[in-house]
C-alpha cells in the first residue's frame, strides 16, 4: 500500500452534547481531595444552551489537531450508521482528516456524550456502544497515535502490537484513556515498551504506577521505565513536564489572554500538537510550547476542536509570547 500519511490516529469517536448549566453548586468533601457537582434531586433544572461538537473523543481531536498543523492526518475508528455518524464523517472531512479506516456498523448507533458544563469544568456522561475492533491495513505512516478505546478492548493491543512488530519504522505515540488505564501497566507493558511519546497527566500516571508519589520528576522516570523514549506529564494549570531519557523540562502554562470558557480537550491538545511538532523536527523544548499554546486556545472555546490553532496561530503567539515564557531544565 502506498501510503504517505504523517499521522494516524487510533481510537473511539463520540458525539459531545453540551449543557451549560445554571443552577448547581460544586462541593468539596471534608479533606478537600474530592470536588462533586451537586443538582437538586426530582426537581427541573433550567439550562442555559446546549451546543452539539461531533467528532470527538481523544483520537479525532488529535488528528484534527495534527491536521490543521500542516500533517496529513487520518482517523482509524468506529461509527454507528446512523445520522450523528453522518454528521462526524461531515465534521472530519470539513477538517481535512482522512476517513479511509473508519468502520461504519450497520444497524448500531454512534457514541453519543452528554457533558455537564458548569463555570469552566464539565462531567461527562459517558456510553461507548460494542463495536468489534479491527486494524486495517495502514501502511507504514510515521506516526500512529493511540488513544482511548472502550472497556473490553483488550484483544485490539494485541493486534496493535503484531502490526508494529510487521511495520518496525512506524513510531507509536500513547495517550491512555480511562479504559486503558484501568487494564493496569501490566496488561499493557508491551505498548508502553514500544511507544516513542507518551502522555497523561499527573493523577493518571500515579493510577498506572499504583503509587503516591508526588514529586513529578520522579514520576516521569517512573514511567520512562515501563519504556516510552519520551514521557510528557501533564499538571492542568500548573504546567507540564517531559522527560526524553537524558533531561527533565518544566513548561509553564501559557497566559490565558481571558479566563478559560470550557477546559474539554486541553489535554489532547497538548498531547496532539506535541506530537505533531516533533514529527515537524522541533526539539522536546519547542514541543512543550507549542502545546501549550494549543491547549491555552481549545479552552477558550466550546468543545476540544473550536480553537485548535495552525502553525501561523501557534507562531503568532510565540511571537508575543511573555518575557520568561520558556522550557526549564529541571
């Protein structure tokens, strides 16, 4: 198979329904570790708007994300044969991003989200429908970015595996999602051995290593040991961190230029647009500004694929970027 593909994606696509809402209150519990959104019980609960983003999940963003940073992007991932599955091939395609290696399930419907938006966080109410997981035939693209597969997949790492094995030059980036932290490091140890970047952010990567521990340098040579060449850890507004196996950065958030609208899709920024500046030849310094350019701009607007910037957007902003805005050797 010819193929020149710069960046595929691998993983679950979902449609995101929006609720902003009104009236609720976010509670912490006694120790303050544990944050709740709380509604009146049988009660209606007036909302502000809803707004529908197709296409999304983990996988989608970062491929439009790598697609609108100049790459040739595709998607390889599931949809139902029903209108919202319409709707996400319209949206990809609107972005740019090749669909060849999605699978449309006859007579099955297309993940579907409801997200609880109140003040800048969101709950997600989640529901992955059953699809079988194949691997097509991919070629050799340079890049394969895996992320966010449903409970019960575990027989697609496997197949992952075997083709990377088949396919030695194929690069593989790892974002874990909520499934695949929850098959634990020792189910997975072979992806985490074969990636090239990984990505989580800090609670994560103490679920995977099943520890406490809080100093983030230790915990990105923690995860460097199960294998990945270069570990990213991600610290919300705190900043992110990376480890590339001989030093340890500490990127600072970039200034949000208002305070953040909606805070879906940071994380896939930073991680997508990392990626993607690495396969462009920058440095892991480079990288770490670049997404968090991208991330401080999907935050600003509503969904994770809004405000997803190209390279001009990204250098635009690099080039009034704050005095002491930088990458530090930690």
């Amino acid at each position: 198979m010819k193929n020149d593909f710069d960046f595929i994606a691998l993983g679950d696509t979902v449609v995101d329904t929006f609720i902003r809402l009104e009236q609720a209150e976010d509670l912490w519990n006694a120790e303050h570790t544990s944050e709740k959104l709380c509604l009146s019980f049988a009660s209606k609960i007036p909302y502000e708007f809803e707004e529908i983003v197709n296409a999304v999940g983990n996988s989608p963003n970062a491929a439009v994300s790598a697609s609108r940073l100049g790459l040739k992007s595709a998607l390889i991932s599931n949809l139902g044969d029903d209108q919202l599955g319409k709707d996400c091939l319209e949206s990809l395609h609107q972005n740019a991003v090749d669909t060849t290696f999605i699978k449309i399930n006859q007579d099955m419907k297309t993940n579907h989200h409801y997200v609880l938006w109140f003040h800048d966080e969101r709950t997600i109410l989640i529901k992955h429908e059953e699809y079988e997981y194949e691997l097509p035939n991919v070629g050799e693209p340079k890049f394969i970015y895996l992320s966010s597969l449903r409970e019960g997949a575990s027989a697609m790492y496997e197949k992952i595996i075997s083709y990377l094995k088949e396919h030695s030059k194929i690069k593989l980036v790892f974002q874990p999602g909520v499934f695949d932290i929850k098959l634990g490091k020792e189910k997975l140890k072979d992806i985490y051995a074969r990636s090239e970047l990984f990505f989580c952010n800090v609670q994560e990567s103490q679920k995977i290593l099943e520890t406490a521990e809080s100093d983030v340098k230790i915990l990105l040579k923690m995860m460097a040991d199960l294998g990945p060449k270069i570990v990213v850890i991600t610290d919300g507004p705190n900043g992110a961190y990376a480890y590339d196996g001989t030093d340890s950065w500490f990127m600072k958030p970039y200034p949000d230029p208002k305070p953040p609208y909606e805070r879906t899709g940071a994380g896939d920024a930073f991680a997508s647009t990392f990626t993607s500046a690495i396969i462009l030849g920058k440095s892991t310094g480079e990288a770490l500004q670049w997404g968090s350019i991208n991330a401080m701009s999907v935050v600003q607007e509503v969904g994770a694929q809004k405000g997803l910037l190209s390279q001009s957007g990204i250098e635009a902003w690099l080039k009034k970027k704050p005095d002491g805005w930088a990458p530090v050797k930690i």
